[in-house]
C-alpha cells in the first residue's frame, strides 16, 4: 500500500522566505524520479527549478502559476511506493470484505509510524531539494496515472495511503484531488466549467485555499460553480469566471436602471456622465527580483550617507589598445576582450592601491570591516529587471579570464539561470551604464557595499590633446562611494587612478 508524502517548498538559501510560482513541470497523475525537477520558481534572487526529494505518482499540487508561496508551504503531494505485487494503474478485483485491495484483509493495520525523515529512507527519497545536489539518477520517462485509478484513504495514525481504485457499481462521485477522501458529485459532461449548477449539500471541491479566499472576497458561492478540473475540481478560472459574469450582470442591471431612470429625449452624454470618468490606476505588486530590488535601494539610501564624484577621461588610447588585443592573430591571439572587462581589470588593480574602497560597514559592532578579495559586481538589465552577477576573486584574473566570467554570467543572467550565489557576495560594483546612451549617472551603492564605478558612454568630443584642439574618444567615470568608509581624498585618488589607466593603459603594466 503506497503512502502520499508531502512535499514542502525548501528553503533556497541566502535568507530568502517566499517564492513565486512560474511554471508547474509536472501534471497530477505524472511519475516523478527521484530528484527530479517539478516547478519552476522565482525568488527575489533567481529563478530556480526545484527538485522532489520523493519518487511516486503526484497525486495534488497548491498553487497555481504566479501564486506566491511562503518557505515550508506545501508544494505538492506524492504517492511512494506502488502496493507489493501490482501495478499502481492496473485494475484490482475486490477482496470478500469489500476492502479495495488485491490481497485478502489480513487484520488489522498498525498504526502508521512513518515521520519525515523515515519516510524519506523508505521511499528512497534523497532530501535534497536543489538543482544540481541531486542522487544524480536519470529522470525517468514521465507516465500519466488516470486520476480516477487513485483512491486515497486515511489510516488510523492520520497519515495518507494510496490505494488502487475498481469501480464496484455505477457512481457519480470521485475524489477530489488533493482533497484526501473526500468524494464530490462529478461534472456533467454539459455543463459548461464555471457556470452555475444546482446547489448540493455535498463538500465543495475546492483544494486551493487561494480559490476559496478568492470566492469569499467576491461573494460566490462556490456550491453552484461547476468545476472544470478533473472530477469536478473548481479551479481558479472557474472562479474568475463566475466573478466576471457577476460584474456583467450588475453592470447590465446598472445601465438598465439609468435608463429607466433618464428623462425621456435626454441625450446620451447627459444620461451617463461616468462614460467620461477617468480609468482607474494601475496597480503592479512589488515581488519578486523588482521587489527585492526596491528593498535593497532603499536600505541603501537609508543607511549609507553616499557621495560621488566624476571626472572626464579620454578614452583613445584604451580603445586602441583593445583593437590591437583583438586584432592579434598567431600565439599571441586569443578570445576577443570587451571594454568591460578592461574597466573591471583597472577596477581590481584601484582596489589594491585604495583597500578602503573594498569594503562594508558592519553597524551593530561600529566598524568597518575591509575584505581581502575583490567579488566585483556588474549591473546586468535583463527582461526581468536588474540583476547584478559576481565575478568571483576578480583580482586574482586577467582581463581575458575577467571577459571570459562576464560572457558566461551574462548569458546565465539573459535566460534567468543564475543562482542566488551567482547574485550575492559582491564587494565592489562596476556600473556600465554607457549601454543606455547615457553620459552620466549618480548610481545607487549594492548595498553593503561600499563603492560603485559608473561608466558613460564613449562618444567622439572635442578635447584639448598634446595642447592642439582634437576630436578624442571621451568617458564620463563617476564614483559614488560610503563617506562613512573613507574621506574625499581617497575617492578622489581611486577615480583618478582610473582616469589614468583609461588615458594611459601603459600605466597598468605596473601591476602586471
């Protein structure tokens, strides 16, 4: 006899306590493997596809797509372990007693004795619950389980057991899925999903309690909807469209009663002056990477007294630097270098001359703690927002290796793939945005950190260059940094050591 566990959304990591519901990867009835991935979720970090430690047969899943749930909400629950000597969807011959078994009844049952942890042993679940720290077992082949095949009965510990389901007469009730024993009329094969049907005295076949909250807040009665879920499950867009039919008809009854009500021969303007009325404001929730980014700016802006400083700096001789780079060809040639990763190589070399700049202020103990690594951070837009991906000990690259990093995240970032660690863990931040045809910006700092380089972008401009007139490729640098961390002076001797690598990159080879 199989056993229903229940598989709880994880706790992903980095402090994060709720996650969005993007894609559901299973469907109730589905054969999972162990380890294998069933929903696609978004965190404020990430987006992440989240395993199941158990392999069974789903046998419900909570929330639909674009729900957001909480860490240690149900996610889904599954059927471990088919009964010994059958076949979970083959058909059972009931036993004498009636019992819904292919065994003779042998007595009575011990009480279940199965928690978590165990439960997890028997199943041969491996309790790991993200990408990548899986048993590592092919997934397999995804088989669908008719749902009128499950009957799912509680024992006498409280705990769920799956049984295989035979038809003994012609009924009109089925379980509800997710629902564990609780028969509910079926849908009429005519009814159309969400129209109303004749009130039953029966359980409402509702799992979701956000469908339930949904209908209470509305003022349906969720007895009369037909669901259009499997065995009459009322889903949310039952629910959605009985609340429309209800605004429809209430509307229809208020147009009806301004009509009956307008003198006869008033014009239409003067009957119905709310045609005019302004629509209302749209109203876009804060969650998710937009939501964690406006948490994050404003604790910026509230806890770190910034400043910024900028200069001009003639950018001719790097840009020529990196046609020679990538115009190289023999031994000496090698992946094309961007600008950017020109810019994080002077930034890694600043750093090491200006340490106070690679740090972060720890608040409840009043100081400030300065770290041995540069974690350097870029500022990436992407069709969800703004993310910034860290390159990891960027001051032990070259500016090769640094490009290489910064390709390989950027397309991480561009298809939603980076990780929470990809995203947390940076010290310092480099800011390019030039890629806007912006000139300047007086950016907010990555909290907790303590400095960000923001680069313009490189346009042709008259500059005075060997004391003759000249058009020059020109840059806008500007550094907004903690004054907490460090004064003006120093600041001001970062963004000119910048300044002069961008003039001169002749003067890197120094630290070469």
């Amino acid at each position: 006899m199989a056993q229903v566990l229940e598989f709880k959304l994880p706790d992903l990591g980095e402090g994060l306590t709720e996650a969005e519901i993007v894609r559901w990867l299973v469907e109730v009835g589905d054969v999972v493997a162990i380890d294998q991935p069933v929903v696609e979720v978004e965190t404020a970090k990430a987006m992440v596809e989240v395993p199941c430690p158990y392999g069974g047969v789903v046998t419900a899943r909570f929330g639909e797509e674009g729900t957001e749930l909480p860490v240690g909400a149900p996610l889904l629950t599954v059927a471990v372990g088919a009964p010994e000597g059958q076949e979970t969807s083959g058909p059972v011959t009931p036993g004498p007693s009636g019992a819904r078994n292919g065994s003779a009844p042998s007595g009575p049952s011990s009480p279940s004795s199965s928690s978590g942890s165990s439960a997890t042993e028997s199943s041969g679940g491996s309790g790991n619950v993200l990408v990548g720290y899986g048993t590592g077992a092919p997934a397999a082949r995804r088989r669908r389980i008719r749902p009128d095949r499950l009957d799912r009965t509680p024992t006498r510990s409280g705990a769920l057991t799956v049984e295989a389901a035979v038809p003994e007469a012609p009924v009109s009730e089925a379980p509800v899925s997710g629902a564990p024993g609780v028969p509910v009329p079926a849908a009429s094969s005519t009814a159309a999903p969400g129209s109303v049907a004749p009130v039953s005295d029966g359980p409402v076949p509702v799992v979701s309690p956000l469908v339930r909250r949904l209908a209470r807040q509305h003022d349906i009665e969720l007895r009369r909807l037909t669901g259009s879920g499997p065995d009459g499950l009322i889903l949310r867009a039952d629910v959605d469209r009985a609340i429309r039919q209800a605004e429809e008809a209430e509307a229809a009854k208020t147009r009806t009663a301004r009509a009956a009500a307008a003198p006869t021969g008033a014009s239409p303007a003067a009957a119905s002056p709310a045609a005019s009325a302004a629509p209302a404001a749209e109203r876009i929730p804060l969650r998710g990477v937009r939501g964690a980014v406006a948490d994050k700016l404003s604790r910026s802006r509230t806890e770190i007294p910034d400043a910024t400083c900028w200069v001009d700096a003639d950018a001719t001789e790097l840009m020529a630097v990196r046609a020679a780079m990538n115009a190289a060809t023999g031994p000496s040639a090698g992946p094309k270098v961007s600008v950017l990763a020109l810019l994080a190589r002077i930034c890694t070399a600043a750093l090491a001359r200006f340490p106070e700049l690679n740090s972060t202020v720890d608040t409840e103990a009043r100081e400030i703690v300065r770290l041995p690594g540069v974690h350097l951070g870029f500022a990436a837009q992407t069709e969800r927002g703004l993310v910034v991906p860290v390159v990891r000990d960027a001051h032990t690259r070259n500016a090769e290796s640094i490009g290489a990093e910064i390709a390989r995240l950027t397309e991480l970032a561009r298809t939603g793939k980076l990780s929470p660690a990809q995203l947390t863990g940076g010290t310092f931040t480099l800011n390019n945005y030039g890629v806007f045809g912006v000139d300047g910006s007086t950016p907010i700092i990555n909290h907790p950190e303590a400095a960000m380089l923001g680069v313009g972008r490189i346009m042709p401009k008259p500059w005075v260059h060997q004391g003759e007139l000249a058009v020059r490729q020109v840059v806008q640098l500007s550094l907004t940094f903690d004054h907490r961390v460090c004064d003006g002076g120093t600041a001001g001797g970062f963004l000119r050591y910048v300044a002069d690598c961008v003039e001169q990159p002749a003067v890197l080879l120094r630290t070469l």
